[in-house]
C-alpha cells in the first residue's frame, strides 16, 4: 500500500514537472514569436521608421502648400505668382507680349 502511495506521489510530481516545463516552453515561445514578442517587435520598429519617414515628408508638403496658399491670399498676393499663374492657366497675355516657340530635339 505504501509503495503504490509513494509511486503515486512520484507520478503527481513528474506530472506538475512536466506541466511547468511545457509551460515555460510555451511562455518562451511566445516571448519570441507571440504577437507582442521579439519578431513583432522588430516589425513594430521598422514601421515606425517607414511611417515617421512618410509623416517627414507630408509636413513639408504641407508648409509648401500653406506658403503657396499664403502667397495667393487676395489681401497681399505676390504680383509675379499671380501673373505667372493667370499666364500658366488661363493662356492670358499683355498686349505688347509675344509667345516665342522653340523646337525641341523631338521635332
């Protein structure tokens, strides 16, 4: 009786044993390859750069906007933007102006 009451306190030990090797196993992988472990992490890394990158870039086109659209205020327009754009878009010309084509290699 003693001995089958010792075999089974043996086999509760290698049992709880075996269930927290399996769960440090498991635990370890997720440390590594979970979604909040070290490969996510690496990932999460490279698109903050990519994206601080990307932000970089959208805030200097965004000032370049805002100073075209400051130079276009009707309050204090630029003269020369102003006419460069009416002669660009809407083909206007002073009276005393001529239009001087030149031939490109293409023709």
């Amino acid at each position: 009786m003693k001995l089958r009451s010792n075999l089974d306190k043996r086999r509760g030990r290698l049992n709880l044993r075996h269930a927290v090797a399996a769960t440090l196993c498991l635990l370890s992988g997720l440390a590594v390859a979970g979604p909040s472990g070290l490969y996510a992490w690496h990932e999460n890394t490279q698109l903050r750069e990519e994206r601080e990158q990307r932000l970089a870039a959208l805030t200097a086109q965004r000032d370049r906007l805002r100073q075209r659209v400051a130079l276009l205020d009707p309050a204090r327009a630029d003269p020369d933007l102003v006419g460069e754009l009416i002669r660009e878009k809407l083909n206007v010309l002073h009276p005393d102006e001529v239009i001087v084509t030149l031939k490109t290699e293409e023709e």
